[in-house]
C-alpha cells in the first residue's frame, strides 16, 4: 500500500497508551498550575488554594535586589555562553554534515557527551580545576561549563537544520563561481537561519534557568537567579518565590512563542530524527 493510500493510525485503539498520555500531562501540568495560583495569593504564606487574590507578590519579586542582580547575571551568563556555544557547534555541524571524514558517529558522539555526563560532576571538576586549581573567577568558571552544556544543543539542532536542507544548492553556488565564504554567506546561512534561532533560545532557555551547575560554581559576587531563589526559598516561605517562578515560566512561554512563530520548532525538531 503507498503512503498515499494508507489509514491513519486510530489512537482511540489504544486506550492504555492514551490513559498513560494523558497521566503524564496531570502530572507535568499540575504542580506549575499550583505554583502559578500560589503567585496570586494575598496572604503571607505560601498555600494552595490562596486565602486571597492579590498582585503584591509580583511586585515584590520585582523590587527584590538580589533576585534582580542575579537575574541580570543570568542574562550575561546565558547570552555569552550561548554566542561561544554556536561558535563552536556551528562549524561542527557543517563538518559532520558536509565533509566526507570517516568516524563522523564517534565525533558527534563526542559533542553530545555533555548530555550524558551528570552536572554535579561536570560541576566539581569545573570547581577543582578552574576555582581551587587555577585560581579563575566564577563567571569563568560558569562561562566554560554553561559552554559546554549548551554545545550540544547547537551541534544538534543546527546540524538538524542543516540535515533539512539540500546541499546542491551549495554545489550549484560554488559552481557559479562563488567562493566559500560567498557561498556560506548567501547560501549556507539563510539555510541554517531556522536552527540557529532555535538553537539559540534554547540554549539561553537552558542556561538561564540552570542550577546543578551553577549551584556548585557561585560565588559571594556572582550568583544567578535560580540560585538565588533556592537560597531564598530556604530562608523564607511566603508567595514571593512562586511569583518569580510564575514570571520565568512566562518568560519561556513567550520565548518558544517567538521561536515557533519565527522558524517553527516542528520542522527543526522534526529533522533531528531524520
């Protein structure tokens, strides 16, 4: 039978798979939805259902200094960490992708071990090396680690990117006479435009709201903002830690509204199983 011709899968046969479908949305959904009604109480304490509705919670997250310095550190961390990760998984990518090396499994497997490798490690050996070895500050010590966490998310995606796109367009650039930079430029990147976006939010996303790795590297003068929320929730017990919660979650709600409005995460995540 062609694919043209072929049923559709009917979901309403497998009641299991769609009773256990739906069991997982409960449980990733529910507790956010608790933290997000908790954001709005008006009362001191933090409870669910809230006593109260009020938005003072809000503007206290707001006007708290150290979660607004920690937050502006957290920017700073996730956009250079993000800019040195592309630099790196870009040319890696066309590598894997373009060039007729052997042993292309292997390499890729190399970038894509930071996965595997659990952050409390990758953590204490940053600490040992950089912080106690070396000397480092810990924003050197943070930049290397959250570069290295996030170079997978670039070689893969834009790899993804690149695995979509066809590379006789390329060739017919360069048999028009371009050179390769001409032709990186006006080719090869309009074509990776869709994985560098993604690849890019989804890297700031992920450093941003990191905390193994951070938590093992901070410092007395720097400290990024979940850290700092983990220190607070510790010390205090009022709305004040869901409110913050709530404007992160947010944050990334809008962040992948723009990366599917902008390139659409079904085509580039759909091209990294390809």
């Amino acid at each position: 039978m062609s694919p043209r011709t072929a049923a559709p899968v009917r979901t309403d046969r497998h009641p299991v798979l769609g009773g256990l479908a739906v069991l997982g949305y409960i449980v990733m959904l529910v507790p956010i939805l608790f933290v997000v009604a908790a954001a709005f109480s008006g009362g001191d304490n933090l409870r669910f259902p809230p006593d109260s509705l009020s938005l003072k919670w809000f503007g206290a997250a707001v006007a708290y200094k150290p979660f607004m310095t920690s937050l502006v550190s957290s920017a700073e961390l996730a956009i250079v960490s993000t800019l040195l990760a592309l630099l790196i998984g870009v040319p890696a990518a066309l590598a894997l992708q373009r060039s007729t090396l052997g042993g292309k499994g292997f390499i890729q497997g190399l970038f894509l071990s930071p996965l595997i490798v659990p952050e409390l490690v990758v953590g204490l050996a940053l600490y040992q090396q950089l912080i106690a070895g070396l000397g480092t500050s810990t924003f050197v010590a943070l930049l290397v680690g959250h570069t290295a966490l996030l170079i997978p998310y670039a070689v893969r995606v834009t790899g993804a990117s690149l695995a979509l796109a066809d590379p006789l367009v390329e060739e017919a650039a360069r048999g028009l006479g371009a050179g390769p930079f001409t032709t990186f430029r006006t080719v090869t990147l309009p074509l990776l435009r869709p994985g560098l976006v993604s690849a890019a939010l989804l890297s700031f996303v992920t450093s941003f709201n990191n905390v193994p790795l951070s938590l093992l590297l901070q410092g007395r003068t720097f400290s990024t903002l979940p850290v700092s929320m983990l220190d607070y929730v510790q010390k205090s017990y009022d709305p004040m830690i869901a409110a913050m919660s709530t404007l992160i979650l947010v944050a990334t709600i809008l962040f992948a509204f723009i990366a599917e409005r902008t390139v659409g995460f079904a085509t580039i995540f759909g091209g990294i199983n390809k």
